[in-house]
C-alpha cells in the first residue's frame, strides 16, 4: 500500500494518541502499533477479512457517559461495568477481588500484533481480577463494556485482565454491546495458576454498525483446567482470535457459536499450544450464516517436540441457511511430538430436507420446523453454560 493511504489511515490514531498524558509504556506501544498498520488480505492471518472499511473510517477516542442496557443482562453476581473504556462505579459491585487501574499492566499477548498494541496504547480503566490461591468463588464475576458513541463514531479498548491462583475456582463472563457506530479494540488475558479451575465466557452483542476486534491470551499452569466458551452474535465486522498455552497436566476446552446474517461478517481465530506433556484439548466451534453474511474459523494445534502423550481434539461446524452465505473454514495441525493422538475436521451443510419433512409430516409449519433445527443445533454449545441465567440470556438469541 503507498505510503500515503498508510499516513491516511493511522493518521486519526495518531491525533489522538498526542491528546493522552504521555506515558513511557503506552509510546513504546503506540510505535509498535505504527509500524505494524492495519493488517491487509496478503497478510495470511487476515485473507478472508478484509479491514479496509475499518481502515478508512476515522474514529473519536469514546469519552465517558452513563451506563445503558444493563437492566436485560444476566449480572445478579459481583460485576465491573465499563462505558466507553471508563469504570462505571455507580453501575458496578464492590468486590476485594476487583479493581480498576489506570496504570497499564504487563501484558502476556504478542505485543508485535496490530490490535494487542492498539489496545495497549489507548487503553485507560483496566479491571483486574485476582482470585487468591485455594478460594472457591460459587458466583460468576461479570466484566460488561458498552460502548455509547457521541455524535460521531468512536473507539475503545477495554483491557481485562484475569489472575486466578493456584487451586482457585472462578467463573468470569465478559460481554460487550452498545449502540451506534463505533470501533471496539478489546484484549483480555487470563492466567491460570497450577491446579485452577476457570470457566470463561465471552459473549459478543455489539449493533449491527460496530466493528468488535478481540484478543484472548489464556496462560495455564500445570494441571489447571480452563473453559473457554464464545459468542459471537453481532457488529458488522467481529473478530475473536483465542490464544492458549498449555502447561503439564493441564486442560483446555475451546468452544463456541457464532450467528450472522444480512451482510456482516465474523472471523473466528483459535492456537493451542501444547508446550508440555500430558495435556489435553477439547475445541468445537458452531456457525451458524444467513442472508449475504460471511465467516471465517481457522483452529490451529501446535504440539511442541517434548509435548508427549497429547490429547487434542478439534471440530468445526457450519450450517448455511443462504445461497448466497459463504464460509472459510482452515483447521490445522502442526505435530512435532510423535506420541500424541490429534484430530480435527470441519463441516459445511444445510437444512436436512428429511428431517423438515418428518417435522412437517407431523402438522409443523415450515417455519416452526427450521426454527426446531436451527435451535437443535446451537444447543450443543448453550446447554454447555454452566450458568442457568446466561444459558437463558443466550438462549433467546437463536
């Protein structure tokens, strides 16, 4: 790309960025994020998601406003609410295990990639939980971002950052939505101490105008057990790119579902590395496409050389309800150990015409009938919550 439409694009970036109170870590950061730029379809990672509406639009750093939409969440337990990026304290719990910084944490994510360093740069209220080594916490802790655009569009970069220690058991679930148009950078990093227990959930409900970019950097210690479920069910461009290390002993389960429809797009990204022995992971992403929408879900296991006596499993699949929808699905594997078992597949369908018929057989309207099966088959991942409130919540989106 010349060099001009480069200064172009990253030119409202870099106005903003001379508004901040200057701050050694953030410059270090916002330089990566200029000489890495927007990341373009020759860049493999990004082939079937093309950025170049996002580049070209120019965004207002978000400013604090009031809180909306929290009366429909599923958030009765201890929870932090940010809006546009800024702790909302009237809005959320007090809790010893919670806190906002504004100082900016270390972060374990490639700080090299375009969006980790974004993020790094611009992020201002950081929540941090930290579960203390051995403590059982039975109700799930709620990080919720919304973003509330002014008169023009605006961007964000909530930052959450998760430690639970070792032995500890904690269930954490972000969401993200809001209103408008609007760019939302998010990372989130969750370690894991030897021994823990981490149910994740990420659920994803920005407006149909609103570009959502998301890391997930997970760290498991040895013999910890990590679940990370997502959801990805609006914006007009979604993308969640998961990253987990594996440690000995230690477990991982990676599932989720995205729904899109009309002519937005979501781009799904998941590595597991095995970089110990003895480890063991689950993956199983659902999608479901309508109308002229689009998704991408590429899935990649590493197993290191010493990483003996893996277990890793991964499955991708897909139900089109369009001629006109189109997915790219890219499961990988790169084995460097030899005593491992390792599978993966993908799939790609629609409708079963016999199964419809069968319903219809049975005085079942057409239209009650797709519902049915649609609804059959985001089930396998929604009954997976282990939350009754958010399984419901979840559950009226299909």
């Amino acid at each position: 790309m010349p060099v001009e439409a480069v200064a172009l694009e990253l030119a409202p970036y870099i106005e903003a960025f001379e508004r901040m109170p200057e701050h050694v870590l953030k410059q270090a950061a916002f330089e990566r994020f200029l000489a890495a730029g927007f990341p373009t379809s020759r860049d493999e990672d990004w082939k079937f998601t093309n950025l170049s509406r996002l580049a070209r639009m120019s965004f207002d750093p978000a400013q604090p406003a009031d809180p909306a939409f929290l009366e429909e969440l599923p958030a009765d337990g201890p929870r932090m609410v940010f809006v546009n990026g800024f702790f909302a304290a009237l809005a959320s719990t007090k809790d010893r295990m919670l806190e906002s910084t504004r100082d900016r944490p270390s972060t374990i994510a490639d700080e090299k990639k375009t969006f980790v360093a974004l993020n790094n740069a611009f992020a201002v209220d950081t929540p941090i939980l930290r579960v203390p080594a051995g403590a059982v916490v039975q109700d799930p802790i709620y990080l919720i971002h919304v973003s509330r655009p002014g008169s023009r569009p605006a961007f964000s970069n909530p930052h959450n950052l998760v430690m639970v220690e070792k032995g500890a058991h904690a269930s954490i679930v972000e969401i993200y939505l809001g209103e408008g148009e609007y760019f939302t950078n998010a990372l989130t990093e969750i370690i894991a101490g030897d021994g823990a227990l981490v149910n994740h959930y990420k659920v994803q409900r920005e407006s149909e105008q609103a570009f959502h970019i998301s890391t997930v950097q997970i760290a498991q210690g040895r013999g910890s057990v990590v679940s990370s479920r997502n959801f990805a069910f609006g914006g007009a461009l979604a993308r969640t790119e998961i990253n987990v290390t594996l440690d000995e002993g230690s477990e991982a389960t990676l599932n989720g579902l995205y729904l899109v429809n009309g002519r937005r797009h979501v781009d799904t990204r998941t590595t597991i590395d095995h970089a110990k022995p003895h480890a063991t992971s689950h993956e199983l992403y659902k999608g479901i496409l309508d109308g002229n929408s689009s998704a991408v879900f590429n899935g990649k296991i590493i197993v290191r050389k010493d990483a003996q006596k893996t277990d890793a499993k991964q499955t991708n699949k897909n139900l089109v309800l369009s001629e006109d929808a189109t997915i790219n699905t890219k499961p990988q594997l790169e084995i460097f150990a030899d005593d491992v078992r390792c599978t993966h597949g993908a799939t790609v369908g629609q409708l079963d015409a016999e199964s419809i018929f069968y319903l219809r057989s049975r005085g079942i309207g057409l239209a009650e009938a797709r519902r049915m099966l649609i609804e059959a088959f985001a089930r396998e991942i929604i009954d997976g919550v282990k939350i009754d409130e958010l399984r419901e919540y979840l559950g009226r989106f299909v």
